[in-house]
C-alpha cells in the first residue's frame, strides 16, 4: 500500500501573515505553488510555476518573461561579444564589462538552523481483506432408531375359505392378518354299555404378514373335517390347513387337525378323548382343546348309563356336546370343532364327525 504524504497548506493571504521554520515549505492554496521559508522573512518566497516562465529564454536571446524579477532585457551581445569581455572581466548591472577582484575569504558556516515542526499525522491505512471462514464443524452423531410399532390388528376388509383355493392380495395391500384353523377330529363309536371319546380341537396359527406385493398370490389348503367313527370304532384324525407360497413368497403357516376319539368296547368301558391340533410357523401358535373321555356311569346291580365325550374346542370355540345315555354323539359345532363321542347301552351307535377347519385373511 502507499503511503500518502502532506503538506501544511493555507491562502495567499494567510500565508502572507505567517513565518515558517528554516527550510520549511507550505502550499499556496490561492496561487497553487509551493512556498520556502528561512526561519524569519514574513510570508516566506513562492516560487515559480511553469505558467510564470512561458516567454523565458528564447532564441532572440531577450528575457522578457512577466513573473517578479524578470521583467529588464539583456541583449544577448552583452552575454557573448561584448567590449572588455574576458575570463577575468563580469558584466555590471547597466550592461558594462569590468575586472572583478580577487575572491574573498569564505565566509564563516552559519548556525545550525531550529528543529523544524512535527509533520503531520499520516492518513489511516486500509482496511484489511476478511479472512477465509473457517472449516465446517463435524457431523453429529446419529440418533438411535426407535423401536419397531406393534403389528396392528386385522382391519375392516376380510376374505375366508372353507375349501381349497388362491387367495389374491388386494390393490394397495401390502401387510394382512392370517388365521388359519385346522380341522376338528371326529367323535369314536361304541358298543356293548360302553362311552366313548370326542375328537380333539383343531389346531390355529395366526400369522401378520408384511412387504407383500398387490396382485400376488398366497396358495390356501383347507383341513377337512374329521370323520365319526363307526359302531365301536375310533374317529378319524381332523385335517391340517395351510397358507403357502403362491405367487407371493412366504414360510408356510399350518395348523394341524384335532385327533380323532378313542372307542370303547366292552361293557361299562370309557373311551379316552383326542389330542388337540397345534399351529406352527404363526406369530401366535394356537392348541386346540382336547376331546372329553367317555363316561361309562356303572351303577349298582350293572345298570348303567354311559356319556359320550365331549368334542373338543377351537379357538373359535364349537366342540359337539356330550351325548345322551345309548345315542350317537354330536357334531363339531364351528369350525374346527371335535365330535362328540357316541354311548351305548341297548344298541351300539357311531360317532359324530368334527368340523371342516378355516383360514381368514384381514386387511
């Protein structure tokens, strides 16, 4: 950066009416010319400025400039070819050639002149450039994922299959509850005073399923019912239902069926009851209940009057009720309900069957 340098200034005027130090100059503001001072003559000594000097020294050889002390001619034949003009000889004021004398003694040094004035303050530098921001802080940490929210609840929309068949999933579905119940297993027969046992209960699977694609297929396998045991024979075992992959890629949901009831031969024999279904592969896996065990009910003398067992429960509940004194047992009631277990006492009687099982599907 450079450096800006200033001197005093003031009018002709005002420097008329001033005495500057020894060697000290100001600035005529009026004239614009500098001024020299010596320490003591008022008003100091301008000095002359090109405009002051337009009709110097020419090639007519005539001083004829106008500016204070310019203002006499010379004729140049005094300068260069004039009378007693010699090395020893100086022109005189009124144009004569005289001898000079000798050179004089030097005279004596004068004093040192006074410490001139303080100059003056110089202007303030600029401001500097702004400095380059800084670097950009460090990333926070990232927080912690929350917990994964419960699966919801099957919504308004349901689809059921009491057969086998494809199930689509719907346009703009892509998470659905499924409930799958195996078949009941059938009630025994009986014979000769004796009770037998009701099926067992179909088994549940419920399942959520999500990241499914609209349009997709699921593959759905029904378990059938359980058959009633003929006259002094057992019931048959209930069928396993299933939700398999189809178009749509899922674990296979199954939920077995209930056991069929166990006959009783004999008199005053008890029959014992089916185990229930269970489901697998399900968020919830569900048993069912088991089938009741006979009550064959001997009384004195051998009088009897036996019960069938009771058919057992699904998670939809529906097991067929105890049969009365020598009759056929009840059917299961809903789905994936045992049968009952038939009783005997004049005449030998069959079972009843269980119930087909279900599979439902919600959104």
């Amino acid at each position: 950066m450079s450096t800006v340098f200033k001197l005093r200034k003031g009018t002709t005027a005002q420097i008329a009416a001033f005495t500057g130090a020894l060697a000290e100059t100001v600035v005529d503001t009026t004239k614009n010319t500098l001024v020299v001072h010596d320490g003591s003559t008022l008003g100091g000594f301008p000095l002359a400025k090109t405009a002051d000097l337009a009709n110097f020294i020419t090639a007519s050889a005539n001083i004829t400039g106008t500016a204070a002390g310019l203002s006499a001619n010379l004729p140049m034949t005094k300068l260069n070819s004039g009378t007693n003009a010699s090395a020893t000889t100086f022109l005189r004021g009124d144009g004569t050639w005289v001898t000079g004398g000798l050179n004089g003694t030097n005279g004596t040094n004068g004093s040192a002149g006074s410490t001139g004035a303080t100059g003056i303050q110089g202007i303030q530098g600029l401001t500097g450039t702004a400095g380059s921001n800084g670097s950009q802080g460090i990333q926070g940490i990232q927080g912690t994922t929350g917990a994964t929210g419960a699966s919801g609840i099957g919504g308004s929309h349901g689809q059921s299959f009491t057969s086998n068949g494809t199930f689509t999933i719907p346009t703009g579905v892509n998470a659905l509850k499924v409930t799958v119940v195996g078949g009941g297993g059938g009630g025994a027969g009986s014979s000769a005073q004796a009770a037998s046992g009701g099926g067992g209960g179909g088994g549940t699977a419920i399942s959520y399923l999500t990241g499914l694609t609209p349009s997709a297929t699921l593959a759905v396998t029904l378990g059938g019912a359980g058959s009633a045991g003929g006259s002094g024979g057992n019931g048959g075992n209930g069928g396993t239902s299933q939700v398999a992959s189809g178009t749509q890629t899922i674990t296979t949901i199954t939920a077995s069926g209930g056991s069929g009831g166990i006959a009783a031969n004999g008199a005053f024999s008890a029959g014992n009851g089916g185990a229930g279904g269970i489901g697998s592969n399900g968020t919830l896996n569900i048993g069912g209940g088991g089938g009741g065990g006979g009550a064959s009910n001997q009384g004195p003398c051998n009088t009897s009057s036996p019960q069938g067992g009771v058919g057992g429960s699904s998670t939809l509940g529906g097991g067929g009720a105890s049969s009365g004194t020598d009759t056929t047992g009840n059917a299961g009631r809903s789905y994936g309900g045992g049968g009952s277990g038939s009783s005997s006492y004049v005449s030998n009687h069959g079972g009843s069957a269980g119930a087909a099982g279900v599979i439902i599907f919600e959104w």
